[in-house]
C-alpha cells in the first residue's frame, strides 16, 4: 500500500495542454467554421497555442490568422456555432497524455485530492473526461462558470480547491501557460508547468516552481515542492 504523505494536499490541474491532448479536436472544430466562413484552414502547430485563454479568445486569434478581420458583433454567433460543433467532436481523437492516469492514480493512492481548474465551460470538461474515463478521479472539475472569477483571478484555482474539499493553502497547480502560472502566483500556490502544452511563449522561459517534460516525472515535482516547503511558502507570501 502507498503511504499517504500528500494526505492534506490537493493538485490541481488544468486541462487542455496539461492532462489531455484536445489539440486536434478543438482545432478541428476552428478549422471548419473557418472554411465554412470561405477562409484557408490554419496547420495544427500554429492553432494549437492559441488554445488556453478560452473559445472567444481562440477564435479571435484564429479567425484573424487567417485573414478575417475580427467582428465582435458576430462574436455570440460564432461561439454558439463553435461550442454545438465542439461538442459533437469532443473527444475524436483527444486522449490524455502518456503517463497522465498512472500519475493520477498514484497521486491519489498517496491521499492527494484532485481537481481541475480550466478555462473550458464545465459541461465540456465533463463531457470529454467522461469520454475518455478520467471523470471519476476528480473530487470537483470547475470551469468558468463554476466559480466566481476566471484564470488568471486566484478565485478559479481557490474556489475549484475549496469544492473538492481541499485547503487552498496547501495545494499545488499544474498547467502549461502563464495562465496557469498567473493564476497559481496569485493565489499563492506553486505552479508546475508541462513544456508539451499550449502557449506561445516556451514553458521553460515563464518561471514556473518546476517544469515537466513527461507525467513520468510529476510525483517527483511535487514530493521536491512539498519536501523543500516551496510549495507552503508560497501560499503564506500570498
């Protein structure tokens, strides 16, 4: 039997670029209102990092790329018409990242409480982990509307601990943008980021307590942040 020695700890966890790869569906779903608006479809290695900061923020970026001029006044329309496609792809080929369940597993065989404090609407996030079976290793899974404020507001990350029954002082982010690691600092938690997720700046050049390459070498991160108090310190500067 594991020992418990995160007994009192909650990680939280981002989703898209951090547990699972989403990259292809939520491109996908871009790519397609592109085309059906006469505009050239944008290569995933592009698209991919605009994810992160929400589907308005995506498609802005997106429809601009490709040489639209941003109408904010069809904004309402052209979310609505994302979000139906989305859902009806969710999960065609998003999986979640090598090593991602045998970490989770772990982390919760050693008595941490798991969350998830996305930017994705909470009925997304629920959708796709129950499409590919990771609903059920989360004590609560917040989007936006799940709470109060957002990332980057410390009130996402607070409040998503707080639903799982967790301590907001003795908790732990994982992600892979400055969102993430804006949100963490502001709540006053330390952030791990995945160098394989979404942003346009490198993982390793925005700060982060610690930096992943691979699921295989979380446990380790958070034991060296736990261990060392970095993690406590952070929360009583806050």
């Amino acid at each position: 039997m594991a020992e418990r020695d995160l007994e009192g700890w909650t990680i939280a966890f981002d989703l898209d670029g951090t547990l699972v790869e989403t990259a292809p569906d939520i491109v996908g779903t871009l790519n397609r209102l592109l085309v059906q608006h006469d505009l050239p479809a944008l290569p995933l290695e592009i698209a991919r990092n605009y994810i992160g900061h929400g589907a308005v923020a995506l498609l802005k970026q997106g429809f601009t790329a490709a040489g639209m001029a941003w109408d904010e006044a069809a904004s309402p329309a052209l979310l609505e018409a994302f979000l139906v496609d989305y859902m009806a792809h969710i999960a065609d080929e998003s999986t979640a990242y090598p090593g991602a369940i045998e970490a989770l597993d772990g982390l919760a065989a050693r008595g941490a409480i798991l969350c998830v404090a996305t930017n994705k609407p909470t009925d997304l996030a629920v959708a796709l982990f129950r499409a590919i079976g990771l609903e059920d290793r989360f004590a609560a899974i917040c989007g936006p509307k799940s709470v109060s404020a957002r990332k980057p507001d410390a009130a996402h990350i607070r409040e998503a601990v707080l639903q799982a029954g967790g301590d907001p002082a003795r908790a732990i982010m994982v992600g892979d943008s400055i969102t993430d690691l804006d949100a963490a600092r502001a709540t006053g938690v330390a952030c791990i980021l995945t160098t394989f997720g979404y942003t346009l700046t490198p993982a390793a050049e925005l700060g982060a307590d610690a930096l992943i390459e691979h699921f295989d070498a979380l446990p380790a991160a958070i034991e060296r942040l736990v261990g060392g108090g970095q993690a406590l310190r952070r929360a009583s500067n806050a």
